[in-house]
C-alpha cells in the first residue's frame, strides 16, 4: 500500500506540539512512502529546525502575519495550494482543538472519508485499522478506510511520539494568498490558562473535583502538581462550583486526556467525567466514600481525606524527585 502522508503540524511559540510527532509515528505505522508535513502560522524558523531533523520529505510551510492565530476558514483556505502540491492519500491531524476543526474541513475539501479519534492504529492485510472510543469511552471500535483520500485525527498521548531522525527534508515555502472575504478575524486571545504544561499533553494529570471544597482546596493538588512536573485539572463540579477555569474542566464536555498518571482527588467518578480520562495508563483515586464510582476504574485507590492524603504524597514524592 503506497501511501503518501500529510501531516498537519501543530506548534505554540515556537514549540512543534508532542502530537505531531505522534502523527509521524502514525504515518510509518501506515507504511508511508512519503511522510510530509506543513506548518501554518507565522515566523516558523524554530518549527521548520525542528522538523528538519525528522525523516520527512517535504516541510511545507505558509508564512504569513495574519496567520499568527488560527482562523478556520484562513487555515483551509491556505492548506488547499499545499494539497494540490502534495496530493496526499492521507492526512493526519491531532485530535486536539486545531485538529478537530480543520479535519472535517479538509475532508469536506477532498470528499475524503474522515476518522477521528484515533487512539490506535495498524495495519491488517492491505487495511488501515483505526481503533477509536465509543459510548463515551464505554466501548471501542475498529473502523477502515476504503478509498484514498482520508483524513484521520489522533488523540494526543496513545500513539508514541516519533524518534526517528533522519535526513533533512526539502523545504517549500508556499505563499499564502488572502481569500477575498472572510467570515471571522481574531482580534485579542485571552490566555486563561496559567499551567505551564499543557493538560491534553500530560504525562501527569492531578484533577481535583468537588471534594476539593474551594478554590483554595486546589493548592494542594498544584503543589503535587509541580513535584511531579504534572498538570492540573478539574471534573466539572468543581468548574461549576467557580474552584477552577472551565479550561481545565476535563470528561465529555471538556478536555480528553491519556496520561501515564492520572490522580483523581475528591472526584466521584461520573461517566461523563470517566470519558476524559478511562484511557489514562495509571488511575489512583483518592475519595472519602469507599463507594464512590471512581474506584471501579481505578487501579489504585485510597480512602480518606484527600486534605490529608495529597500533602502527604507531595512530601514523599519531594523526597525521590530530588
Ligand atoms: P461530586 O459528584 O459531587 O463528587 C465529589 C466527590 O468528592 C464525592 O465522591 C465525595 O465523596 C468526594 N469528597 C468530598 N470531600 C472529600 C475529601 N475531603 N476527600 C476526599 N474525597 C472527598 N463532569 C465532568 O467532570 N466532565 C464533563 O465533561 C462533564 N460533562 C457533562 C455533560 C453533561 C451533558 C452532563 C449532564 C453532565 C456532565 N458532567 C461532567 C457532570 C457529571 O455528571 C458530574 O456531575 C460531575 O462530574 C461531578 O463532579 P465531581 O465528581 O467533582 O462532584
């Protein structure tokens, strides 16, 4: 199966984003013949280094101020000079923010079929077997592609990241030429996040929920947080109760994260909490209720006063972080 691969790069001021590589490892998982990926945004020299040092062959890259920010319609409009080039048989996409709204685009572009989600893949025989979530994480399904062109999102953290070094790739620089009209302009981002790790992204989760009693209650998990260089996040009850920013409200409404650890304090273990997070590798519950729903899922669990608990797991874990 001779497959050529666009990958669609994701970076943040400078930084090319963990799923990306992700998408590599994708990509050569599906036995591409030819792995390219473009950048969008502007001032790409540190995006475009980094990817240099991938066995990729092109980097396509569209440079352009009013490219700062992602507008939906600018980003599909500037990717489609870069499709005609590549004529890709696939495209591969993080199953992030950017990600989820780009893909059905560019399916709809391409008339391509479109998986998203993927938490794993492989290839049986002469087909790309996508394994994603369903039900809310209940269950699981396989889906194939039948026809070239397709479009695939990944979630962030179940495909490893790719090491592969190789050759540098040629690079394109593809001029991006405004379309007449558009319907939304970006005027100002309000960052409300102030963690400095990126919750979709983190090998480490400590979430708090209603159990954590306030906003205060949450600094106990952030001083965990940081002896583990991990991220904080949140069940929406603890959103809903004004404890935290809805950005780190994590479950079907909110954020999906896979980390290696997941530590859920003072959260009960609702369903619609369960589908942002049953795919953590590690789930450690710490509750007071010995029947709190949570422990079905957790592989560790521990009952008592998560005020009591978290100190004490953070001067532990002080201990052997040093
Ligand atoms: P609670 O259910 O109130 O649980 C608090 C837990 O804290 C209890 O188990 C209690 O025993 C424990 N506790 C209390 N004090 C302590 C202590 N000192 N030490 C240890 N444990 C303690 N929820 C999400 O999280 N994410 C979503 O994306 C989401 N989407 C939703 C979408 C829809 C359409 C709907 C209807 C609901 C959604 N919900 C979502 C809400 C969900 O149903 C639950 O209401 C919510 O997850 C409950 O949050 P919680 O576990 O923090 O609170």
């Amino acid at each position: 199966m001779s497959q050529t691969i666009l990958i669609i790069a994701e970076h943040r001021n400078g930084e090319v984003r963990q799923v990306t590589f992700e998408a590599i490892t994708a990509a050569q998982i599906v036995d591409a013949s030819s792995i390219n990926v473009v950048a969008i945004g502007h001032k790409l020299e540190t995006v475009v280094e980094t990817l240099s040092n991938y066995e990729l062959d092109t980097i396509f890259t569209i440079d352009d101020q009013s490219l700062s920010h992602y507008i939906p319609e600018a980003y599909a409009h500037a990717l489609g000079e870069v499709l005609e080039e590549c004529q890709p048989t696939g495209i591969i996409c993080g199953h992030t923010a950017i990600g989820r709204d780009l893909a059905p685009m560019l399916a709809a572009t391409l008339d391509a079929g479109l998986i998203s989600d993927a938490t794993s893949i492989e290839c049986v025989e002469e087909h790309i077997v996508i394994t994603r979530p369903i039900y809310a994480g209940k269950a699981f399904e396989k889906k194939i592609f039948h026809q070239s062109p397709w479009v695939l999102t990944i979630r962030p953290n179940n495909v490893s990241a790719s090491t592969l070094k190789g050759n540098v790739a040629q690079v394109k620089n593809i001029s991006f030429k405004k379309p007449p009209s558009l319907q939304s302009t970006i005027i100002d981002i309000v960052q409300k996040t102030t963690g400095k790790i990126d919750l979709a992204e983190a090998k480490i989760v400590i979430a708090g929920g209603r159990g954590v009693k306030s906003a205060e209650g949450f600094k106990p998990l952030e001083q965990l947080a940081d002896v583990l260089n991990g991220a904080v996040g949140a069940s929406r009850g603890a959103c809903d109760a004004n404890y935290c920013d809805y950005s780190l409200q994590i479950g079907q409404t909110g954020k999906v994260v896979t980390p290696d650890l997941y530590i859920a304090c003072g959260i009960s273990g609702a369903i619609q909490h369960v589908a942002g997070m049953s795919q953590s590798r590690i789930i450690v519950a710490i509750n007071k209720d010995p029947d709190a729903p949570i422990f079905s899922i957790a592989d560790y669990g521990i009952v008592g006063d998560l005020f009591e608990i978290v100190p004490l797991l953070t001067e532990e874990f002080r201990k052997v972080m040093k």
